[in-house]
C-alpha cells in the first residue's frame, strides 16, 4: 500500500512517446495559491516511485508532480536512441507543466535529472521557482570516479566473465540485465541496514530491460562542452539547494561542489550518505526540500512553541488492532491520577482514534494526516495469514509519512513528553536523527526481537538479524536517545532466542536496557459481577456463551467465518453452546454470511466485558485479549495468524509461560476440529498464573519520572 494514492494519473503525449505522470494535490484553505513542487523525470533505470519517502509529506504542504523517465514506469520504452537526449526530458518536463497548466513549479531532480533540472530552468527561466538537486550530474571538469572511466573504456569488451563495476557491460546489460543493477544498487546504498533501499531500487530497475538501457545510453548529453555547461550554471536565476552524501560512489563531490559555487545556491552534505540520500535518509531529504521551497516562496518558519504552565504529554499509540490503546488509555489514566495537571493528547489513527474520542479523549487534528497502517497491514494479509515482518518493511513509506506528520507537529506545539507505544517510525528516525529530539521520550513495547519464520529460509533470517542489530546499534550510539525504555511485561515474557549471529539474545538486551513495568490492563472486571454481566448481554445460566473475536484489524474475518461453520457440530458436543460472534470496526459484519443462530456484532467497545462473562472464547493470537482472557481466567482457543512472528512466537511464549489458552493452527481448523477443540478446551481445568493488577501504575510511574 502506497502511503498516498495520486490524485491524478495520466499521459503527455509528445512525437509518439506517452509520458506517465501523477499528481498529488494540497487540499488546505489556500490551495490556489500554493507552491507546486515538480519531480523532473528521473534517470531512466527507476522511476517516479524512488522519491516515495518524500511525495506524501510535500503533498501535505504542496501541489506535487511526478515524472516517470522515457525507458521506465508508466512513461514509454522508445526504442531509438534519440529519444533519449538530455533536451527530449526537459521538453517532457515542460509537457506535462503545460497540460497540467502549471505556470511555475520548484523542480527536484538526482543525478542526471538534476542537470535536467538546470537545463529547464535555463531554456524556460520563467517557470522555475528554484531547483533541488540530490547527488548532482553536472557539466563540468570535474572528473568521474575511476571506476566510471574503466567502465567506459571496456563497456563494449566481451570477456570470459563479468564481475563488480565489469558488469557495466553492454553484453551483460543485453543479455542478463538484473545482475547489473543488484551490483550497482549495492553500491549507491552503501549505508548498513539498507536491505529494504535496496531491494526497492533493484525492483523499479527491472521495470526496464537491458535493451532500453542500452537505447537510453546511447542519447546526447546537452550541452557538449564543459564552458557551456559552467556557463549555463553560471546564469541560473533560479536559487539552488544541493544535497549529496560524502559517501556517494556515483558522483564526486566537485560537482556538486562547482554547482554550489557557480550559482551561489546552498549546500546539504548527509555525513556517511550514498547516492540515493533521499531513499535512505528521506527525513533529511524531505526536511531540506520542505524548507528550501518555504524559503524561496517567503514563508515564514514556525514559531518557536510556548510551552503551557500544565504538563502536556503526546501520546502516540500503535493503531494495528485496539489491544495497544487499551493499555495505553490505563497507563495515561494512572498517569492522570499520579499528577492531576498533567494533560494528554494522543496522535494516531483508526480504529485507536475512534475508541479514544469516544472515551472523551483528545486526539490531535494531525492525525488525519497520518497514512493507515491498520489499512496497509490488512493490504498484506491473506486468508488468516500475515508476515507480519515482511508487512512492516514494506510499510517504509508510511512511516516516514507518519512521522514526518510528528515532526511538523512538535515543531509547531510544545510538549513535555513523548510517550511511543510501538510507534516504530517515532523511535526509529529519532535514533536516525537525534538532533530532531525535542522532549523526553518513553519507548513502550510488550515484544523485543524480529523473528524468522522457517518457511522464509536464509534470506529472512538474514533480513530479520540486520534489523536487530540496527535496534542495538541505534540504542548502543544514542543510550540516552531513550529516557525510559519501557516493557510490557517481566523478564520471563521475553523469548530467550539470539537477536541474530554475534548479536546477545532477545531477553538478555532487554534485561539490561529496559525497565519491567508487569503486564499492563485496564479495570479489570470483578469476577463478583460475572453473574451481572451476563445478565446484562442477556446470556442466561443455561447458555454456554463462546465468544468469537478478532480485534481491531480487518485481518480476521476469515477466521469468524471458519469458527462460525463450526457452529452446528459444536452444538452437539456442547449443548446449550451460543456463539457471539465480534467483527470490530473494520470488519461489516452483514458482509460474514454467518450460519443461522450464530449472533454477530459490530464493534462492541466493552469487548474486555464479554471476554469476562463468557464461558470460553475463541480468539487471533494478539496479546492485549489473550493476556484479557488469562488474567480473567477463561478458557480460550487461539488461533495465531500463519506467518506472524509475533503471535507464532513471542504471543505464545508467554501464554505457555502464564499456562493459559489452547492454540490450534488456522491450516488445521476445519468445523469438526474446532468443535473438538471447543468441548476439550471447557472440560481442561483453568490453571493459569495470576496476571498482577499494577501493570498500569508501575509503567505510568516510570513515564512520569522521564518528566
């Protein structure tokens, strides 16, 4: 899922070629008058979608435009060489400004597009309000790295083999196209933990072929000597940013440098950065561009914010289900009652905002401007099935979406701390960039550790290790980043498997950088008014209520459906069996087809109510209802997602260490054995370890002392 779709996709055609273009509008009260911020077509082997960490968070302050390059994307693949001159991509640049109607525009390009870029700004001086140039290809005598020059001279050479910078090779590029970008993508991302950059750019590369590459090499450049080129640069009007990394193995610095000089224009150097800074370092790169074009337009910076005479917290909650939110609504709670000035208010997003406003909470306006996670985590779900990993890598662009939106929030409003319930964006770009830090923060988590799944072989035990070390590295580099680290739970809830190779084991890091504030709830009901509730839901003494839920997502409707045509064969084995089927907010439940007799609800906000009085339940493995149902003491089956690191391993390491619920797998819950499984599970003893009640207080205090 794209962390915003366009507003507008479609063609310029220009001398037979179609040019694809999107556009993502600014929707504010002075839309008309609004900067537009154009993204030049990009060199041909990517596309438009390499600029995906900076396009939704410019959208929110901008009208912004996407190019894609002759040779890539949605853009034609021509097949002669001189449709790829430098002069054919600026006149599709001004092509779609054009049809667009777009009478001036900020131009963002990298590379080769950056001197298309100049090259627009130089031939139409009138329609360029400034140029951001990312990691510049310019005109000039500046020459390549060494590596492009062995290239050049052996580019048409046959040889027995082809290896490292060799593979910039016309016979390799003809003939296996995909070996050269895995190469040369490895090298433009020289940065540690870049797998996810990486595999990103492979990908848009081989939306093109060898043979486009080849056509697309074989353009002019424009102009043909380096005094014109200088000359060029020289007469730019238009103020210029450059940014480039002091690693990028692509091009040197002199010519960024010569850029700068020529034209006066500023400078952003990323320390340790590649080639591709806007892809792994997209805060830094959406920062500059935010800024650069706020001060070409006049626009004044924010005001320093004033802090308030009561404490003011931001509270960010994970909106993957409504498990998070319930613990963090307890833990603000005892917050509240701990310091009665203090005030809170919660950043965050569906199904979480809903439930908190209807508690009377605060929820920020800025909110609406945050890209759903829940909706990209039900994108990649199948049928009860969720790599929960693999959703969380690809859910990137989100997240620098999502936190963007904090940033610009906290820029604008004081407040005395930070609280982050799982909110990887907030605590991963603060370790990327402490000097955005702005408050204390509290990092609260109720599992340390990506895990493998077997079915994923080498590769994703590869993948999920590179990101542990990156959590210990960050931690390691910036120990006081974090002013609490907070558990959700006691060492023993913690798996006690190595984070990766040479890396300590999850339960051991944690031990030594977290604090344990005990599993953390709500009220609990008291089992006196058992009898009460059930009362209440009018459930009588002869029904044997089953509960069937699946929490806040909208991933678990096939599983309602699969426990639901259980329903008949149950009811034989457990007479007097009512099953109450919950669909949550983001599941119809007219949309379930159910069988007659099974009762169905839509969101039912006491969930932990039901879970109480019911005489057992049937639920996904998410731990917030789970742990409910344990420290209720009701019997469960549970049914973990196929795929789900979390609910396969951490989930049910503490639920076998509490002794509570019965899992069975989804692969293996046809209707007779989830019927067997029903009765067996209401005939096995509940034997579980008590849940301690002070979860709440103790994680509120730890929060509190970060004050």
């Amino acid at each position: 899922m794209r962390a915003r779709e366009p507003d507008e996709q479609g063609h310029v055609e220009r001398g037979g070629v179609r040019i694809g273009y999107e556009t993502f509008g600014f929707d504010g009260p002075d839309a008309a008058t609004r900067p537009t911020v154009v993204f030049v077509p990009i060199d041909t082997i990517v596309h438009s979608r390499a600029w995906k960490g900076q396009v939704p968070y410019l959208a929110q302050h901008y009208r912004v435009v996407t190019i894609d390059p002759r040779g890539n994307g949605r853009t034609d693949r021509p097949t002669y060489s001189s449709a790829y001159d430098d002069l054919e991509f600026v006149a599709d640049t001004v092509a779609v400004m054009d049809h667009l109607q777009l009478e001036r525009a900020t131009l963002v390009g990298i590379c080769l597009s950056a001197w298309h870029a100049i090259l627009v700004a130089h031939l139409h001086p009138g329609r360029v309000d400034g140029i951001v140039a990312v990691a510049p290809w310019v005109k000039d005598s500046t020459p390549p790295h060494r590596w492009r020059l062995e290239a050049q001279e052996g580019f048409e050479e046959e040889r027995e083999s082809y290896e490292g910078w060799a593979l910039t090779n016309r016979h390799v590029w003809r003939d296996n196209w995909a070996a050269f970008p895995r190469f040369f993508f490895d090298q433009m991302l020289p940065e540690p933990h870049s797998t996810k950059q990486l595999e990103d750019v492979v990908g848009f590369a081989c939306e093109t072929t060898g043979e486009t590459m080849l056509t697309a090499e074989d353009g002019a450049y424009f102009p043909e000597t380096v005094e014109e080129g200088e000359q060029i640069m020289s007469g730019l009007t238009a103020p210029v940013l450059v940014v480039r990394g002091t690693d990028d193995r692509c091009q040197p610095p002199g010519r960024a440098d010569t850029l700068v000089r020529l034209t006066g224009g500023e400078q952003l150097v990323i320390e340790g950065a590649g080639h591709l800074p806007m892809a792994r370092h997209p805060v830094a790169v959406s920062r500059a561009i935010r800024r650069f074009v706020d001060r070409v337009h006049g626009f004044p910076a924010p005001p320093r914010p004033r802090r308030r005479r009561r404490p003011r917290v931001l509270y960010l909650s994970s909106p993957i289900g409504l498990g998070h939110v319930r613990r963090d609504l307890a833990v603000a709670d005892a917050m509240r009652q701990q310091d009665p000035d203090l005030e809170v208010e919660w950043l965050t997003q569906s199904p979480v905002a809903a439930f908190l406003e209807q508690r009377g909470e605060v929820v920020h306006p800025a909110s609406r401007l945050l890209a759903s996670e829940s909706g990209h985590f039900e994108a990649e779900s199948g049928e009860h099935d969720l790599h929960a990993f693999d959703a969380v890598r690809r859910m990137d662009e989100v997240l620098v979406n999502n936190f963007m939106v904090f940033d610009d929030l906290v820029e604008r409003e004081a407040y005395d701390l930070w609280i982050g319930d799982e909110a990887w964006d907030l605590d991963h770009f603060l370790h990327e960039h402490p000097d955005l830090k702005r408050a204390p923060f509290v990092w609260m988590t109720d599992f340390v550790g990506w895990v493998p799944m077997p079915e994923g072989g080498e590769r994703e035990a590869l993948l999920t290790a590179d990101y542990n070390a990156e959590m210990v590295e960050h931690v390691a580099r910036t120990p006081s980043l974090r002013d609490r680290s907070v558990f959700v739970g006691d060492p023993g809830d913690v798996v006690d498997l190595p984070l990766g190779p040479g890396l300590p084991t999850a339960r051991s890091w944690t031990e030594e950088h977290f604090d344990f504030a005990g599993y953390v709830m709500g009220d609990r009901p008291d089992p006196a008014r058992r009898g009460e509730l059930r009362e209440r839901f009018g459930w009588t003494d002869d029904d044997v209520v089953c509960v069937v839920s699946v929490g806040g997502s909208g991933v678990g409707h096939h599983l309602l459906r699969r426990v639901a045509a259980a329903y008949a064969p149950a009811r034989q084995r457990v007479p007097g069996l009512r099953m109450v089927v919950v669909a949550g907010p983001r599941i119809d439940p007219g949309a379930l087809d159910l069988p007659d007799g099974v009762e169905v609800h839509g969101f039912v906000p006491d969930l932990d109510l039901h879970h109480a009085a019911c005489d057992i339940a049937v639920v996904q493995g998410g731990l917030s209802t789970t742990m409910e149902l344990t420290a209720a003491r009701r019997p469960f089956l549970y049914v973990p997602l196929g795929r789900h690191f979390e609910q396969q391993v951490h989930v049910r390491h503490r639920l076998d260490r509490h002794r509570a619920g019965r899992p069975l797998a989804y692969a293996e819950a046809d209707p007779d054995r989830i019927a067997e499984e029903l009765a067996a599970c209401l005939a096995q003893p509940v034997d579980y370890l008590p849940v301690p009640s002070d979860g709440a207080a103790r994680a509120a205090r730890l929060a509190l002392e970060a004050l």
